[in-house]
C-alpha cells in the first residue's frame, strides 16, 4: 500500500507505453508522451481505492478485467458538452435544411421521416439539441417522424444521459422558443434540475457503441450524422478507419457534421464539403 500525496506511485515510460498499447486497441484513442502526467492525474484516485500499489499492476488488472477497462477508458475521455454547442450547425439545419424538406415534404428519402445519429454523444445535449431543432420545425401533425440514435464508448456517461436531467442553470444555454416549447422546470425535490418533457424524450434513444469496433451494429441509414469533439482523440489511422464506417450509415443526401476544430481533410474521397466542418456524401472533386 502507499500513500498518493505522500509519495505517489511513478508511472515508468514503459509502463506507460503499455497503457498507451491498451488504450488505442480499445478505443483507437492516440494518448500521446505529453498526456503522461493527465493519465497519472487521472487513475490516482482509482488505484487508491482498489489498493492497487503501482501503475504497473494496475495495468495487468485492467488487461484481465474487462468492466476495469471501460473505467479506465472513461477516466480518459473527456465529456464536455453543452446545448446547442456550435450553432452554426443548428443555424444550417434551421435555415437550409428543413425548410427544404418541409417543401418537399420529405428528408430526401420519400418518406417523412428524419433519421439522426449523434456517435459520440457524452451526456446527451446534442442529441437533445437535434430533437428540439427537428421537433419544433417538422411537427409530428405534419406526419413528420423522428428518430434519434445517441452512441457512446462510456457505459457511465449513457447512464447519465438517459436520466435526461440537468441543473437548470443549463437552460441558458437553450434560445428561449425552445426552452419553452420542450424543457420541464424541477419543483419540489426537483428544484433547482431542468427535465427533457416526455415529447423529447420518446425520440431519443442511448446505446453503447465503441466508434472503434470492426463491425457497428445494424443501425441503418441516417439523415444527420453528428460525430463532433470525437474524433480529437483519435490518429489519422483509427480516424480514418472509425469515418469509413460511420459513412456507410450516411444517407446519400444526408449531412455530417464534426467539431469546429476538426478537419477530414486527407481522410477520405467519400464527402464534399457543404460548409466548414459539414459535409455531404460525393466525390471531393
Ligand atoms: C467531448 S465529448 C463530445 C460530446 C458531443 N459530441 C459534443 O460535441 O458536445 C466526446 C465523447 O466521445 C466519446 N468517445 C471517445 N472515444 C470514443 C469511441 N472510441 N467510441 C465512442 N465514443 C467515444 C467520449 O466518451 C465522450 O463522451
């Protein structure tokens, strides 16, 4: 046993190289020389209370144990997000896109129905985001269906997400029309939390999906693909094999959108830039 503050454990390079091994045949997230001192921020805590007595043996345990690794992955990631996060791209949709299908009366596919991914989703606050933009332009007495398909590699971040509650500070974050239209106000022991009214919450569902397995599940095509703030973590090899296959879930006249610092430049020929960071299925000419 020792103690962290007192005399913490060293993390040697080739123990850290080990973890680096782990953590892109996991997950295909490149955790570079300088996130080193992040890693042993991060797992510190955990160690203490397994009593585990240095990185190395934690290292054997998380190889052996599978729900220790999905810890340890969550541990590294990063979940920020927010509600209406990048609106540039919520103005596309409410500006070129839907008005477009509302005139045809459909998404491009015959049918009024608008199918979303959000892969990547952390909490839920773009996939909610998406069901209010979608929701409050494509009404349900129009006939419009909408489903909503919300993925992430972090078992415990889904199970926050599906509660569908956040302080309400956060409705700041929310123009007000749909603030009003689709968010519920916390009273008594729910003072002080803001709730997703059950309009929104029936068209959005959470699954786990590691953006790094071989094979995704069957989950069909999709109209919007949001993969934003994901792939920072990724390298150009596990970006290009992750995008490869979100793309065989993109509708042809469907839209992806990735973060705002974020390029496919070089990645692939299989999508035209529409506008900085959204793209459309078609050659890159
Ligand atoms: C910074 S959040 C982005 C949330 C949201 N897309 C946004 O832009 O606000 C990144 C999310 O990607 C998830 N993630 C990281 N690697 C992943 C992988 N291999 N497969 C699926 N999700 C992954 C993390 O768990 C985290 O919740």
């Amino acid at each position: 046993m020792w103690d962290p503050l007192a005399n913490p454990p060293d993390l040697p390079d080739r123990v850290f190289q080990g973890y680096q091994r782990l953590i892109y045949r996991e997950a295909g997230i490149y955790l570079g020389p300088t996130k080193k001192a992040l890693l042993m921020g991060r797992l510190s805590r955990r160690l203490r209370e397994l009593g585990c007595a240095s990185f190395s043996a934690y290292l054997e345990l998380v190889e052996e144990d599978q729900a220790e690794r999905l810890r340890l992955l969550d541990a590294i990631c990063t979940h920020e997000t927010r509600f209406f996060r990048e609106p540039r791209h919520f103005e596309f949709l409410e500006q070129e896109v839907l008005p477009r299908w509302r005139a045809q009366g459909h998404s491009g596919t015959g049918v009024r129905k608008v199918r979303v991914w959000s892969a990547g989703c952390s909490t839920g606050e773009e996939a909610f985001t998406t069901a209010m933009v979608l929701r409050l332009h494509l009404p349900a007495e129009e006939g419009w269906q909408i489903e909503i398909v919300a993925t992430d590699l972090s078992t415990r971040i889904l199970e926050r997400a599906r509660q569908t509650l956040w302080s309400v500070e956060r409705a700041q974050e929310i123009p007000t029309r749909y603030l009003k239209a689709f968010m519920l106000r916390g009273t008594g022991s729910q003072e002080g939390k803001m709730k997703a009214g059950p309009e929104l919450r029936t068209l959005v569902r959470f699954q786990r999906l590691n953006l790094n397995e071989e094979r995704f599940p069957d989950l069909g095509r999709f109209d919007l693909l949001f993969c934003r703030n994901v792939f920072i973590y990724f390298d150009a090899a596990s970006k290009t094999r992750a995008l490869d296959r979100l793309l065989d879930h993109l509708s042809p006249q469907g839209f992806l959108f990735v973060g705002h610092a974020e390029s496919l430049g070089g990645l692939t020929q299989r999508l035209k830039l529409v506008q900085s960071t959204i793209y459309t299925p078609g050659s890159a000419g």
